[in-house]
C-alpha cells in the first residue's frame, strides 16, 4: 500500500496575517497504480488489476480522514477507466474496466470498506513477444478532467538454467536441488534467465519451507524463511530485446544458504523439532532419481520494466544528504502505471542435502530432523539418532 498525501506549510513573515493557512485549494488528483503481467513463459497471466483512489485534504487528521471509504474511493457512476492497447500512438482496441469488490485488503492506513479495484482481461503478448504499448485513462465526469499514462509491456520471463542435477531440462521437477556436503557438484550453484524486452531490472528470491513441532504441546506450524538477492539490471542492449548470448546470471552459493538459515532461526528447546515441508519417497517414474525428497523450496523470479525500476530506484532510501522525489508515470494525477513479468517454481531438495541440513556446521543446533528408509515407510530421527514420531 502506497500512501500519497502531501502538507505545504507556507510562512509568511512580516505580515499581519495570524492565522495559518496549511491547505490549498483542493484539486480532483486520482492516483493510480497498476502493474500489468503477462505472466512468464511457462504460464500465461490475462487477469490485471488497477488500483485507483482519491488524494484527499481536509481539516481533520489524515489516518482519521483515510477511514472513511467516500474520502479515498470514486463514485463509479461519475468515473470511467480504460486500458487501449496501442501501436504508434494508433488504438488497436480498447477495454472498459469494471470495479471489482472480492478483494480482500490487508489491514493498514486506509479504510477497508467498499475496498475495489478495477479489472480487465487480455492476453498482453502475442506468442511471447510484447507487440504493443499499453495506456490507462481515467476520465472523471464529476470535474471534466483525464488522466492517463503509458507503459511498455515486458516479455515473458524465461530460465535457461536452474540450480538442479539436471540444470538446463525444461522441466525443472526433474532435478534435485543438491544442496549436501558430500555431493561431489561445485558449491556454488548457477541460475541463468534469458533477458527479456522492455526488462530492466530482474530480482530473485528463495523460500525455504519447513515444519515446526513441539512434542511437549503437539502442536504443528508450517513457517518459512525467505532469502533476498541483489537484483540484476539489463544492459541497454538486453532491454531492448535485441539477439544475444549473454544472459543474466544470480548464484546461489551453498553455505551462504546454510548460513542464512543459522543467522534467521533461532535455536529451538528440546522439545522442538525442525524437518523440510512434504517429505516423501520418489521412486524412478519419470526418468527421476529415486530417493526421500522434500519439495520445500520455491524460488520467485521478477523481470521489471523500465518505468517499474525508475518507481523502485527513487523510492528507495537515499540516506541523509539526497532528497529524490518519487517516480511518478501519470499525467495529471499521481502514481505507477508499469509492466512486469513473474514466475514462481517449487523445486526439491535431496535427501543428502537435508543431512547437511541436520549435522552441517552452520545449521546443527537448529533441530532438523534426518530421515532414513526402513522397510517401504521413511523414519524421522534427531541428531542423537533417537526415533521421533511425527506426520506430514
């Protein structure tokens, strides 16, 4: 939730004027965030949605004035919202947005009353590639004013190679993540995209999920831990999509993950036991090694267009010496109209990893469970070798 209310305090000296006037004369200023995703090249996305909502003034205070949902929200009667998919400033076609009211809202500074936001449906690229530009309008009968802006749409995500046994297969489930101390593989892991047009920018993110349960209470959490690399910028010649060879590369090194874990975890009590979300026996279908497996990561990958990574650089903290205003895309109102392309993969740990994960050097007092075969069942034991009782 992005919050935009600005004070002018102005101060005249000298005068003879006691009174201070903090506010101007109101103006109608819709402010408008969207961010249209095609989807990645895996799975295509033709739902998008954008928030529109009054900027407010008034005498009252402004947390007690965002609570009241006709101070923030539009009467749809009196308003009109439009994306136009366009080619040289020609429209090709042009969709009606229809407020929508089943989206919850997290809890925060604004009213979640009549919470809405606007939707439409469209398919953004054609067979992968963004052909077209993309432009919002909002027209407010009310006070005669338009507002708009215009985004290029980026090409949908795509991984050349992931952090598995079998880096480059197309089916990432095939692999395991081998994350073990004794796996002969190098311990730092590549990740390779294929840049996509109009991105700028490519973030990645690692989830690891696991199971927290306590013997004494025999209560049962599935928690998680996210890890957070520095994101990646794109060449001008990546950004325009042009041919090229070099892709763009993040690196996962092995004990910097062990270590992430043992610096975010604290260290539970004796009665607390820690194992790998869905652990399971793989057999050999599907051309997969067999073994225990525990698909408990999830990796989220991000390529942002240009208009999203200027909103993200002049949002970010400038320390104490720069004032930088916040990227702003929207002619006569205020906000973000941009484009990304997302792309979410779960991908299995192996069972040698979760050893190193019970008994390495970084994560050992964290009370991981290690799992063995016995018979056709999987047994969980603790670091003492003692059989413990648990259910996924």
């Amino acid at each position: 939730m992005i919050r935009i209310i600005s004070i002018f305090f102005i101060i005249i000296f000298f005068s003879c004027e006691n009174d201070l006037k903090v506010n101007a004369e109101w103006q109608d200023i819709p402010v408008i965030y969207g961010i249209l995703d095609p989807g990645s090249y895996y799975e295509d996305n033709n739902e998008h949605y954008i928030r529109i909502q009054k900027s407010f003034l008034g005498n009252l205070a402004a947390s007690e004035m965002a609570q009241q949902s006709d101070s923030i929200y539009y009467n749809n009667n009196n308003i009109e919202v439009t994306v136009e998919r366009i080619e040289d400033n020609n429209v090709l076609e042009t969709f009606i947005l229809e407020p929508v009211f089943d989206i919850i809202k997290e809890d925060g500074y604004f009213s979640n009353e009549n919470h809405q936001v606007y939707k439409f449906n469209e398919e953004l690229t054609v067979d992968g590639d963004p052909l077209n530009e993309y432009r919002i309008s909002f027209y407010n009968s009310n006070h005669q004013t338009e507002s708009s802006s215009i985004t290029k749409i980026v090409e949908p995500i795509r991984i050349r190679k992931y952090p598995t046994s079998n880096p480059t297969n197309p089916n990432p489930l095939i692999g395991d993540i081998q994350f073990g101390e004794d796996n002969p593989q190098e311990f730092i892991k590549d990740i390779n995209i294929k840049p996509s047009k109009n991105a700028k920018m490519y973030s990645l993110s690692l989830r690891f999920n696991y199971i927290e349960f306590n013997t004494q209470f025999q209560t049962r959490d599935t928690l998680h831990v996210d890890w957070t690399f520095s994101p990646k910028t794109a060449t001008e010649f990546q950004l325009s999509g042009g041919p090229t060879t070099s892709d763009i590369e993040f690196n996962i090194n092995v004990n910097d993950f062990y270590k992430y874990l043992a610096s975010t975890l604290n260290q539970p009590d004796n009665n607390t036991y820690r194992y790998p979300i869905g652990v399971y026996y793989q057999g050999t279908d599907g051309a997969q090694i067999p073994g225990i497996k525990y698909p408990c990561i999830e990796l989220y990958f991000e390529a942002l267009n240009l208009d999203l990574y200027n909103y993200i650089i002049s949002s970010s903290d400038p320390g104490l010496v720069e004032n930088r205003p916040v990227f702003n895309n929207i002619t006569n109102g205020a906000g973000l109209f941009a484009s990304k392309s997302s792309h979410n993969v779960t991908l299995k740990f192996d069972n040698s990893s979760n050893d190193s994960l019970s008994f390495g050097r970084f994560t050992k007092d964290l009370n991981f469970l290690y799992f063995s075969e016995i018979g056709q069942g999987i047994s969980a034991f603790d670091s003492n070798g003692v059989l413990i009782n648990y259910t996924d």
